[in-house]
C-alpha cells in the first residue's frame, strides 16, 4: 500500500498545482489536462522503475480473499462492494455539489481560469477548491460527473489500511486496530459518501494519509514520506476551511521526522512551494482581495462563525449525540428531531442560530451523516466497560501514560471545532476529525478483555451490519426499485404520511442531478447563454448541460444592470420567489411589457422540505427582431 498511497496523494497535489498553473495560463482546458496527466505518468513510471517498488505487494489478491472469509472483512468488503455498484448505477446527487461545487468548475472551463464569478451564491467562490482541482480532469476529459464518485471510493478502500498502521503506531493493540480498522469505516458518514462526491470524506482520507506518512517518516528517515506527509495535510486544508485545525495532529505527527527536510534542502524546497499550492492559502489569499475576510464571509451572513464558544461547545455537543446515535432506518426521525430541539435552552437556540435547521431523516443521508449507532454504540460499551473496571489492572500499567501526542493534538482541534462552528452539519463536517479523535478510546484496555468475549465480537458485527442497509435503502444511490414501491405504497396508503414523504423523497432524488431537465428540454440548440434567477441556495447545474457547449449567468447578484436592459439575454430561467424578492411586479405581468413570454412553466421539487416550487423560462425577443415588428 505504501507505494499506491504516496503515487494518490502526488497525483491529487499534481492536479491542484496543474489546475492554478493552468488557470495562471488562462489554459484551463482538455488539452491542458492531457499534457499534465502525461507528464505525471511519466514521471510515476520513472519513479516506480528507479525505485523498484511495486504499486501493490505481491499476493495482494490472496491475503484479501483470505480476510474476506471472516465476518468484519467480510462486512467492509460487502460495503465496498455496494459503494462501487451504487456509485456506477447513479449520477452523483450530494446537495452543496450540485449547487455549487459542480457549477464553480464550469465556469472556470468557461472562461479558461479561475475567477470570482459574479453569483448570489457566494459558496461558489469562497470555498476550498482541493476536491474540485482533483475533480476536474474527469469533467474536463469526459464531459461527464459520473467518474467523480472514484475519488472518494479509492479512499475509502484506503481506510481500513491506514487505519490499522496509525492505530499500530500509536500503540494501539493489535487484535484491537485490527478490529477497527474495519469497523470504523463502516461509520455512516463514511460509507455515504464512498459512492458520493461529497468532500468531507475526502478529508478523512488526507487526514489519515498524512499521519500515516508522518508517523512512518519517523522510522525510515525517507524524506520523501515528509514530503508526502506534508502534502496529504496541505491538500486537507485546501479541501475545506473547517479541516485547517486538523493541521495540528499532523504536524505533530511528522515533526520529529521534519530534520530531514534540511539534508534535501533543494528538493524540500520545491516540496514546500507546492504544499502552499495545494494548500488552503490560495483561496484564503483570494477571499481576503475579493471580500476583505480569509474566510470569504466577513459579515457572517451564513451564521457560520460562532461569537460564544460555550454556545459552540453546547450546540455541536448536542448535534453529535444526536447523530452519532441514529439507526440505520429511523421511522418518525422527524417529530424526534423536533423535540429534541425544541427541549434545548432559549440561549443555545440564539447563540446557535442554525441549529434548528438540522434534519434527522429516516434513513442516513450523506449531507448529514456522522459515525451512527454501528460505531458510537460499541465505543461507548468499551468505555463503560473501562470505567466499570474491565482491564483496570492493563490500565493502572500504562493506559493513560501511553496517551500519544496526536491523539491529544486532535482531541485539541475537535474543541476548537466545535467552539467556533456554527453550522447545523457540524457532525458531517467533523467526518475528517474522527478518526485520531477515538484513538484514546481504542488504547483502553478494555478493548483487549472485551475482544476475548465471543458475544462481543458477535455484537460488533452486527452492528457492523447495520451499514448494508445503510447503503441499499439509500435514497441518494437506491439500490431497490425505490421509485415504483414507494409510489404503489403512497398510492395504496394515501393516509399515511410516511409513505408519502418516501415516494416524494426517492422520486427527488431520482431526478435531483438534471432537476431542470423540463425546463431546459425546451431551449432550442443554438441558446448558448442562459440567464439564471433563483435563489443562493438553487442549482443552476442542469442548465450547463451538454457540457462544453452552454455558459449560465446569473443575473440577480445584479438585477438593476438586468433591469436596465433585459433582453441582453435571449433566454432567462426564472423561479417565482425569486423574482418576487427582486421585483414587486408579477412575472407574468412583467414579461409582456417588456417583450418577454413565458415559453414553460412548471412546479419542480429542488429540495423535498422546499415541496414543489414554480420555475418560468422566459425568452425575450432580439433588439433586431423588435425593430423589424416595428417597421412592419
């Protein structure tokens, strides 16, 4: 594995160093990629030849299948298997992607480099690019988000791997970091966005590719595994702001290993520079010019930044148990939710101002997914198990002494997470912190004594098969006839409002990636600019398509130039309470005065909470064609 880890992390620092370079040249482009891809394997091929280390041991295949006969392999196996079936059979359907991590790259493509774009949805521009360098060959060369998914499914085929040599480093037993480096990915969080294209995942891996280089560093010397180390963590920084705390376990990791640095000075050099490359510094750079804040959002407009770090502290706590405790299928989660909510205290609630906006749906869905019952349930057995006295006699040797600086270095990231955090998805974005956050709990003694009980081991897979439900009740990636049961239930149960909420649900997301598809069908081919006027949270992504051959502008960032001169653009899709917010005349009045008809409308359901929703293509007659109509 060491050789195919450290060839994935070079690869994704190339791709984001490929995709600034190419952008300073203004050839951010298919023929760009080709030559930058061609380059890398060249490279990597010279690399492999000198060095004469395989990309994967031999008999690889062999000891796979043999750990595939025993029931937690078994179970990942299966997992990993779903991942790549669901991932294959469905377009990608992750929320914040399709609004605007996936639209960002085509307007890079469209105008050839990296730029603020002018768009009421500042995510667009604010946010770390890392994933998106690294997802943008694929878009690039095959006019398709399909292959997308293979990002996150490498890395999660990496985790079981990384897990077992950190957990081993840092002096974890090894029957028990053989047990968990199974069973941790099976974390719901994570076996979600295997066959997604949600980027917290990504963190994870980086995360764990990091330490696991900086951690091997410390043995062999290589400075080529500082060198990695060093890019797997300025990648994790580059891919969301809310990882940079992480930086910290991963310095930790590598520093004792960091004097090798000054024995190649000349190549740690280079090394260095494109570590900063990759890394979050760029972006922060750019928010600074274009805004006046390194984090893009210098008046908290989305309520991110929290003011009082006990409220943080108090609301993430909340929001943690609450989803680190959910089942694979959840009946009712709703109502439960709800209440839950409404039992916190009056100030949490206004010091915490997206709070109430967290959703428990009755499946785990990948926007917002944490560990889960599978994994938090038997953690918290273990240390119940410690505290009752199982092992206590291992523990009064060493259990607290051997408490690696890593492990507190994270737990350290973790408080300052959730002190400043405000975010309602705060357990989804902390997918990259818990790993070497649960690594003390894996040092407990307990966990020996508790392996050597066969009802224990019993218990953990089960749980561990409470992923596979997970997976194949998925309304993102269904791997059922989701679509007709669902909609013969609610129509042979029309009273019951859970079968409903299903059929609305899984037929949503069946279309959610091309969720305009109705309102585009009705552009003629030779409309190659389309107007967008929708709100900050609304995809303009299915407008784009065919890839390559159409730009989408957004027009309400700056509604009065819109205003002003209205048919500057043949083609303007329109939702209705949108352009209630912009103008106080109706659409449908509106658009005859100024030479405008409504060719389509129709009531699409964007969000299942949002419920259906009216959207209008409009399209405005040519300067030329009014002047013709005039002489006439």
């Amino acid at each position: 594995m060491p050789a195919a880890a450290l060839i994935w992390v070079w690869l994704c620092a190339w791709l984001n160093f490929t995709g600034w370079a190419l952008s300073g040249l203004h050839e951010l482009n298919a023929g760009g990629y080709a030559v930058a891809l061609l380059l890398f394997a060249a490279g990597a091929g010279l690399w492999l030849k000198r060095t004469g280390v395989a990309i994967f041991p031999r008999g690889a295949g062999r000891k796979l299948f043999r750990r595939g006969r025993r029931p937690l392999p078994a179970v990942y196996l299966s997992v990993a298997a779903l991942v790549l079936l669901g991932g294959a059979l469905y377009a990608p359907t992750n929320f914040d992607a399709l609004t605007y991590r996936l639209p960002r790259l085509l307007n890079w493509l469209d105008a050839g480099h990296w730029g603020w774009i002018p768009t009421c949805n500042e995510r667009m521009n604010y946010s770390g690019v890392a994933w998106e360098w690294i997802a943008l060959p694929i878009l690039t060369l095959t006019h398709s988000d399909r292959g997308m998914f293979l990002i996150n499914a490498l890395g999660f085929l990496l985790m079981p791997g990384l897990l077992f040599s950190i957990s081993r480093q840092l002096g974890v037993a090894r029957k028990v970091a053989w047990t968990w480096m199974w069973l941790l990915p099976l974390a719901y969080g994570y076996v979600t966005q295997a066959g997604s294209i949600g980027n917290d995942l990504t963190g994870a891996w980086l995360c764990l590719l990091s330490i696991y280089f900086g951690l091997r560093a410390r043995r062999s010397g290589s400075v080529a595994e500082v060198w990695t180390a060093l890019l797997a963590a300025a990648l994790l920084t580059g891919v969301k702001l809310s990882n940079l705390p992480l930086a910290l376990p991963c310095l930790v990791a590598v520093w004792p290993a960091l004097g090798q640095l000054r024995k190649h000075l000349a190549g740690s050099l280079a090394a260095a520079g494109l570590a900063v490359v990759v890394s979050a510094l760029p972006i922060m750079g750019l928010n600074w010019l274009n805004t006046g804040s390194w984090n893009g959002d210098p008046q908290n407009k989305y309520q991110m930044q929290m003011a009082n770090p006990v409220a943080g502290l108090l609301g993430n706590g909340f929001l943690l148990a609450e989803q680190s405790f959910v089942p694979p299928v959840m009946p009712g989660s709703n109502r439960i939710n709800h209440r839950l909510t409404d039992a916190l205290p009056h100030f949490l609630q206004t010091q915490f101002p997206r709070l109430r906006s967290n959703k428990v749906n009755e499946f785990p869905g990948e926007e917002g997914a944490g560990l889960g019952l599978g994994v938090t349930l038997p953690l918290l057995l273990v240390l119940g198990a410690a505290i009752a006295g199982v092992g206590r006699r291992g523990f009064r040797k060493g259990g607290v002494t051997r408490l690696p600086l890593v492990a507190l270095a994270a737990w350290i990231s973790v408080l300052f997470f959730m002190a400043k955090m405000g975010s309602e998805a705060g357990p989804r974005l902390m997918l990259p912190y818990y790993p070497l956050a649960v690594m003390p709990l894996l040092l407990l003694p307990a966990q020996r004594e508790l392996l050597r009980r066969r009802i224990w081991r019993a218990l953990l897979v089960l749980l561990a098969l409470g992923a596979l439900p997970v997976l194949v009740l998925s309304v993102s990636r269904p791997l059922w006839p989701a679509q007709t049961i669902s909609r013969k239930l609610a129509q042979a149960h029309p009273e019951n409002e859970t079968f409903r909420r299903l059929a609305t649900t899984c037929a949503t997301y069946a279309y959610r990636n091309d969720f305009l598809a109705p309102i585009r069908d009705s552009l003629p081919d030779s409309a190659g600019e389309i107007g967008f006027i929708a709100g900050s949270n609304d995809s303009d992504y299915s407008l784009w398509r065919p890839f390559g051959q159409r730009r989408v502008k957004h027009l309400r960032q700056d509604s009065s130039r819109f205003f002003q001169n209205p048919t500057a653009i043949e083609w303007v899709v329109v939702k209705e309470n949108a352009w209630s917010e912009i103008c106080p005349v109706p659409l449908a009045v509106w658009a005859p005065e100024h030479h405008a008809k409504i060719v389509r409308a129709l009531a699409i359901t964007e969000l299942v909470a949002g419920g259906p929703e009216q959207w209008f293509l409009l399209h405005f007659e040519k300067p030329d064609d009014l002047k013709t109509r005039a002489g006439h």
